[in-house]
C-alpha cells in the first residue's frame, strides 16, 4: 500500500512536470509567434519592435477611413467665451483660462455649472456614424487639465468635481461599440494649467521654471515635470486605455519643451497597454534630429497642405473658428466648403478630423448638426469615391479634385467647364468605363490626340458640391 502511495505521487508528480514543461514550451512558440507574425512588442531596451507589414495591418482601419470626428468638451463650454462679461479676444474656447488668467481656484469652480444631464452618448455618435465619419477623437484632457472621465489620479474630473457625476467617456465607448466606431482620445500631455508641475500656468504658478534666456513663456521649462508625469498625466492614460475597452488611437497635442525620454515614456505606455492603438506625432517636436514620433503626422491645425503629400497624416479643423463651443462664434464654415475639405485632402492621400464643439448642457448646436447631415448626404451617394482610396497621381487639376481606388479614378468636379466637356488627363491603359458615381449611368468620352479623356456630361447631374465621375482602366495605372 506504501508503496503504491510512493508510486502514485511519483506518477503525478511526473506528469505534472511533463505538463509543466510542455506548458512552457507551447507557451513561448506561442510568444514567439505573436512577436514574428502577430503585432509589434516593446523590446527589453523599450524599443518598438515592429515590420512593416505589422504597421500596415496596424494602420488599415485609419487609411481607410479618412475622415473622423474631433469633439472639444470640457469645463470651457460652460464659459462659452465669454468671462465675467468680457468675450475673449482669441479664437478658442478652450483657451479661456489663459487669456483671463483665470487663478485655478476660480476656474475649478466652473465644475459646479457643469451638469450635461442632455448628453446622449448614442446621439453624438449616430450623428457622426451618419455623417460618414469612422472614428471620434475626444478630448479626454484639455490643456485646463479638467478630466472628461472619472479617474483615481485627480478629482479635478467630471465623475467627482460635478453634480453630473456620470462618466461620458464610458458612455461613449459603449454606443461607439454599438455602432461601430472607433473611439479615440485627445489627452493634452504637456500643457496642464491645473498642475504646478506641468507646462502653462505662469500667473498662478510662476515658480518652478527653468527660463532659458529670450525664449518665451512657452519655453520655459518646469523643473518637476516628471513629477507631474508620474503622478498625473501617465495614471491617467494608463486609465484611458485600461477602463474603456480597445482605443483606436491616442492624440496628444502641443509637446512644447517634453524631451524625447518624457515622449518615449508616453509613447511606450501605449504600446504596452494596447499594442495596436495608433498615436499621432504631436506627441514630440522634432529637435534638432528631425526624428517623428508616433505613427502618423498632422499638418498644422486647420492647415490643408497646397500640393500632393506622401504617408499618413491626418489634418484637424474647425466647423467655425473655435474647437471649444463659443456662443459669439458664427463663422460657421459652409457645408460645401467642408465636403470639398474632405475630398482635397483625401485627394493629396490624408484624413479630416473636423470637430465639433458641444454645448455644456451635452448639447450639439443645429448650425454643426446641419452641416454634418449634409456632408452624410453626399457621403451617402459617394463615400465610395473617400474611403480607402489613395492620393491622387495626378497633380492638382483645375477644376476638381482625384481620389483613386484599385482600377478606378475618382474625378470630383468642383467648376464645371462651360462647354460641358470635362478633360480627364490622360492615362495609358484602355478604359473600360466611365460613370457617374451618383447613379451609374455610363458617360460617353472620347480620347484627344494627346491622350486626354474628353467627357461629355449631363447638366442635370450636377452636385452643388462635387460631383463624382469614375472613370474605370483595365491593368494597373499607367500614366
Ligand atoms: O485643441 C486645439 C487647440 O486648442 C490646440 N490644438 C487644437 C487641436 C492648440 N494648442 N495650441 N495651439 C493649438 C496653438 C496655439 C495657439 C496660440 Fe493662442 C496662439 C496660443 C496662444 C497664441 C490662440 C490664440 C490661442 C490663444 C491665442
């Protein structure tokens, strides 16, 4: 019988180990697997480890989305511009509490009129999911340092600094779920007027800088910035990509005077937290090595670039002049002029992020709401003609804009020619058709001596906005 026992624990102490180390062993091709094939893995040295291929797979929802939906909302939509009866003088809202130099104490209390009770998470992202937009960019933390979601690193948040209590972001993440949409985070990473520690608030603050000789106040460099870091702005993102589901990307803003290792550090949470969330440059200003960060650039901010780019970039811009609501801010942008944004930039291989500025009672105004259902109008006929296409291989043509897709040209024809012929550049391949995107109906054209595709068009076919004629080739595109 003692023997038998003996046995007995030798056996399963003997397939224990067996299982143990088979364990292991399928364990780590497991690992191996995932770091050859899967997706990129921070090395022990925290590099990003990463092929092309992987960066690719990483990036295709965002190239083929092309447009996206940047919303501004934080305490300074309560304020709407306007600070004890003066109006600000600078465009942005959310710029507020610098302009003033509003003392901390006072702007904290701001929280107390905030209270969204109108907010409908399922709203806002419908509205963008019918404005054709794939991703909405929030911000989660402006430079006020005010807290969209409830988070354990500062109570200066909406979940416990107002009467609202409830958490937006949370809401968002579940109805973008829903219906399908990414949801990504803008989170100001330098700029933190609420902080003595970070970058931005020298009235309240004025200590603790390091002022480099005839730089001005947004160079001046806050000697405890890691300190701010770790116990504020590095918690938080942790937060943002632990508490609310997969996150399509992070979008920092403004790096100011944050050195490469501070960048890095924000950059390598990331990758550790959701290895497939994209970040937008603003994460670092190039220094004097030129290097970029993250994984794809912006232009300047309402800054559509004047000729044909290559890479990803994305380019953030106004409806009006603000980003935060503004109640005197009227300048609204005409919707044509924002489909035709959309289709310029598509045209030169980038993406629009054209934000929206709510109201503090959760709110969207009518002005941007009837803009964005007239961009999902024509989005409706011709998304085909945005999504997924590349930049245009033509240089800017002179009465539209090219977007191109497989063995398909999209011609987007902004001033009609008076005649009713529209000249096509000209392309080497056989054309196999050449229609109007709106109804498919076939367009006869002829080819000119020196190759141009002569188009005759129908008056009646006319968009206000663009109107979209592909013309389809046989083989791949020779010019
Ligand atoms: O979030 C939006 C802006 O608040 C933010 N980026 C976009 C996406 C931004 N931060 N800084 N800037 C844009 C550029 C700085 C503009 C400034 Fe000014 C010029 C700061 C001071 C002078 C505009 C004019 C704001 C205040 C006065």
């Amino acid at each position: 019988m003692a023997l038998l026992k003996r046995m007995s624990k030798r056996v399963v102490l003997l397939v224990l180990a067996f299982i143990m180390a088979f364990g292991a062993a399928s364990c780590t091709t497991i690992m191996a697997i995932t770091k050859e094939q899967g997706q990129g893995y921070l090395d022990a040295d925290g590099n990003w480890i990463e092929t092309k291929q992987q960066k690719d797979t990483r990036m295709a929802w965002w190239r083929e989305a092309r447009f996206g939906m940047f919303i501004h909302w934080g305490l300074y939509a309560v304020t709407a511009g306007e600070w004890k009866g003066k109006w600000q003088k600078n465009k942005y809202s959310e710029w507020i509490q610098i302009h003033f130099k509003i003392p901390v104490e006072e702007y904290e209390k701001l929280a107390d009129k905030l209270n969204p009770v109108k907010f409908d998470a399922e709203e806002w992202v419908k509205l963008a999911k019918d404005a054709g937009m794939k991703y909405i960019v929030i911000t989660s933390k402006h430079h006020d340092g005010f807290a969209m979601f409830g988070s354990k690193a500062s109570r200066f948040n909406i979940v416990d600094a107002t009467d609202f209590g409830r958490d937006p972001m949370k809401e968002l993440a579940a109805a973008c779920q829903k219906y399908g949409l990414k949801l990504c985070f803008y989170y100001s990473q330098s700029q933190d007027w609420h902080e003595p520690d970070a970058i931005g608030n020298f009235w309240d603050f004025p200590d603790g800088f390091e002022k480099k000789p005839g730089t001005k106040w947004r160079k001046w460099v806050r000697t405890d910035f890691e300190k701010y870091m770790a116990r504020k702005a590095k918690p938080q993102v942790r937060e943002l990509l632990t508490n609310y589901g997969p996150i399509g990307l992070i979008w920092y803003d403004t790096p100011m005077t944050i050195t490469k290792s501070q960048a890095t550090e924000f950059v390598n949470l990331v990758r550790e937290l959701q290895p497939k969330c994209l970040i937008n440059s603003r994460i670092y200003a190039r220094g004097k090595d030129r290097e970029v960060m993250g994984d794809y650039g912006s232009t300047g901010d309402n800054r559509i670039p004047g000729t044909r780019r290559v890479g990803d970039w994305e380019m953030p811009g106004t409806i009006n002049d603000t980003w935060g609501y503004r109640r005197d801010d009227h300048n609204w942008k005409s919707s044509k002029k924002l489909i035709r944004n959309l289709i310029n930039i598509a045209s030169m291989g980038g993406n629009y992020l054209l934000n929206i500025g709510p109201k503090a009672d959760g709110t969207i105004g009518q002005s941007s709401v009837d803009r964005l259902r007239a961009i999902g109008e024509w989005m409706k006929v011709n998304d085909e003609s945005i999504y997924g296409t590349v930049n245009s291989p033509f240089d800017k043509l002179a009465w539209g804009r090219c977007t191109a897709k497989s063995n398909k040209l999209y011609f987007h024809v902004f001033d009609w020619p008076t005649d009713g012929k529209l000249e096509v550049p000209a392309i080497k391949n056989k054309i196999k058709k050449a229609y109007l995107l709106a109804n498919k109906k076939n367009l006869k054209f002829a080819k000119s001596d020196d190759g141009k595709i002569i188009l005759n068009v129908p008056e009646d076919a006319i968009d206000e906005a663009a109107t979209v004629i592909v013309v389809e080739f046989k083989g791949e595109l020779d010019l």
